[in-house]
C-alpha cells in the first residue's frame, strides 16, 4: 500500500480516532502523524485473500480470528495504530482498553510488501510488531516475484529467518497449525503486471 503523509500536525491518540472514526480511507497512526494508506494492485489483494482463505480453512474450528486489511491494531510502545494485510489473532480477542474496534494480540502479522512500503515494513514496523508480547510470526511476501520472508520467534529477542522462492517449496508456520505452498499462495499472480 501506498502512504502519503497528510499533514505536519502533531495529533494525540484520541483525536487521531476521532478523525479515523469519520474517515471513508484508512489511515495509520505514527506517533502523531497521521498517514493515509491509499490502495493496493491487484496482486496485492490477490495475495492478501488466498492467504486469508487457506488461513480460514486451516484454522476453521480453531481458537484464531483472522483479519485482513481493515482491523487496527494498537502498539502502545511505539504509539502507533496500524492496519496489517493480515493478522491472526487468538480468541478470546484483547482490545485496546475502551475501545471495541482496536485490537491489541495478534500472534501472526503478514504484511504484502510493495515498492513504497517494504524497507518501512521490514524495518520499523516489524520493529514495532516485536514489542507486543503475543506477536510470534512474521511474513513478509513479495507481490513482484515469488518471494517470501519467514520470522519466527523463539525466545526473548531471538527469532529464526527462513526464506522461499522455490514455487515448489512450503512455508509452515510454527504459531498456528498452517501450511501453505507457494504455488498456491502466488495463484493466479501476474508477476510483471503492477
């Protein structure tokens, strides 16, 4: 997703909600800029739903909820209020104390990297993420070219990297019971179209 800094106004949290409250368009919150997050190519959102779907189906009947795109997540250490591609959080859900439409618990975060947004989203945001006690696992998947980045935490401020780009090859997730090959994950995909 693109981003575009809207203003130089320093907001607090709550006027930031108010204002993402009202809004047609999503925006992120980075310790008090507030930042627009335009839309996604289509292999962007190609890649976020057959996830999601192969989540669903994988956790179905299972203690997760899984969120894409358009649930926010609050991460208090580095006042900032963000919206993963997608999140997999347990059950029963943590929210952010007195608000019903801010979670605060996710175990696995995958983020579709584009151009504009992949150093931001390898660096600080995953930055970020590792502050939240239940965060295990991280995924970050390229839309240009079958790729995939795999963290897994395996102890206090030590995680394991295990990267894919054999179309042939699976990616299992140590958080939740899930497995998915990239064949499938890229289905569909036109590499070279955005």
């Amino acid at each position: 997703m693109i981003m575009q800094i809207e203003e130089e106004k320093i907001y607090t949290p709550e006027e930031y909600l108010e204002f993402e409250v009202n809004s047609e368009i999503r925006h992120e919150y980075i310790n008090g800029e507030i930042i627009s997050m335009t839309g996604g190519t289509p292999e962007h959102n190609e890649i976020a739903s057959i996830l999601n779907a192969a989540l669903r189906a994988s956790l179905k009947g299972k203690p997760y909820s899984i969120f894409v795109a358009d649930q926010r997540l609050w991460i208090p250490d580095r006042n900032l209020y963000t919206y993963p591609d997608v999140m997999v959080v347990p059950r029963p859900l943590q929210r952010q104390q007195g608000r019903t439409d801010t979670i605060i618990n996710p175990v696995m975060i995958a983020e579709v990297l584009s151009k504009s947004t992949k150093s931001y989203d390898r660096d600080e945001k995953f930055s970020a993420y590792r502050t939240l006690p239940t965060f295990q696992e991280y995924l970050l998947i390229d839309q240009y070219t079958p790729h995939v980045e795999q963290y897994f935490k395996t102890g206090s401020h030590k995680w394991i990297f295990t990267e894919y780009d054999d179309m042939k090859s699976s990616i299992s997730l140590s958080s939740i019971p899930f497995e998915i090959r990239l064949a499938d994950l890229y289905e569909n995909v036109e590499f070279g179209a955005s």
